[in-house]
C-alpha cells in the first residue's frame, strides 16, 4: 500500500491497529505527539483542544459523508445519530389492527386467494370428523374472537441496527500531510 494522508481512516481486518495508525474508537491522544494530526481535525472529535485531541468513534457505528441532498436531513461532520436499539411504544408504531374474519360454512377451497378461514372437516359416521379443505369465499364473515389474537411485545427493545461485518476503522497518524485546494 502507499504512504496514507495524514487523518486518512481506513477499515482493517485485523485484531490490531498497524504502526502509524490508531483505532477509531473515540480515544484522547496527545497534541505535543500528533501535532500534524491536530491541525487537521483539531477537537472535531473531543479533547480539550491544550494537551488532547478525540479520535473519531466508529465503534458500533456506520461512517456518513457530512453535508445534505435533496429531501435528505443535513448531517454536520462529527455528528452521532441514531441508536443500536428501539422500544416500540403505541406512540411509535402506526394506528393499525390484526383483525382476523372466518365464515361459519364448511370450507370449499384448497387455496388462501381471497378466501378465508371456514370450517375444516364434516362429521362422518360412527362419530368420526373427517378434514376437508379450510378455506372459503367470502360471504358471510364474522371477526374471530378477540381471545384468538392476543397482544405481544411487552415493550422490549429491538436490534435496530443495518446488517454488518465487524472490522476495524483505523486513522492514519502518519503521512503525507494533505494540500489544502
């Protein structure tokens, strides 16, 4: 690989940051050592701007360009946004029903195209109850009981986070400083 640019960050693959490089995890690093790194991004990811300067933090997070588009919400460089876990809450989630319909008629169709639940057997001789199919035009549809269709959820948070591979995001601390054009 060539020589990197000063502040370039880059993915590894591997369990350890190479020579020059340092993790993007939000660390605090010296100013007196990384002074070319500090005229680039200065406090843009914390430090206290005298004797420390921040790391951007990409752990657990997906790199966005800063900037806008067209119907897009402007993103500032640096910021943090979003959240690896949501509670889905009555406010959260759209008005909606689960409602089921069934027919109380025997069933005539094998196939679930708009047709609905319906009896599924008859009775045979001896006592015996014979299956036939479970399915049945729409005609005269009545709700199931509200027993059959329970609530579920319990307010429990959800992953929430874009399938991902892990690896790491590595700043280069050493380089070619970069012109400014």
């Amino acid at each position: 690989m060539s020589e990197p640019f000063i502040a370039q960050i880059q993915l590894w693959g591997c369990n350890y940051a190479p020579r020059g490089w340092a993790y993007c995890d939000g660390g605090l690093l010296s100013i007196a050592e990384n002074t070319a790194l500090f005229s680039l991004i200065g406090t843009t990811y914390g430090g206290d701007g005298r004797t420390t300067m921040g790391l951007p933090n990409l752990q657990g997070r997906a790199p966005m360009h800063p900037g806008n588009g067209p119907g897009l919400t402007p993103r500032l460089l640096a910021e943090r946004g979003g959240t690896e876990q949501v509670v889905l809450t009555q406010a959260t989630i759209p008005a909606h029903t689960h409602q089921m319909y069934a027919e109380d008629a025997d069933a005539e169709e094998t196939q679930t195209t708009a047709a609905y639940l319906a009896k599924g057997g008859v009775p045979g001789r001896g006592g015996r109850f014979y299956p036939i199919d479970t399915y049945n035009n729409p005609e005269n549809l009545m709700p199931l009981s509200s027993s059959a269709l329970t609530e579920t959820g319990l307010g429990q948070a959800h992953e929430n986070r874009q399938p991902f591979l892990a690896v790491n995001f590595c700043i280069a601390l050493m380089g070619i400083y970069p012109n400014r054009s």
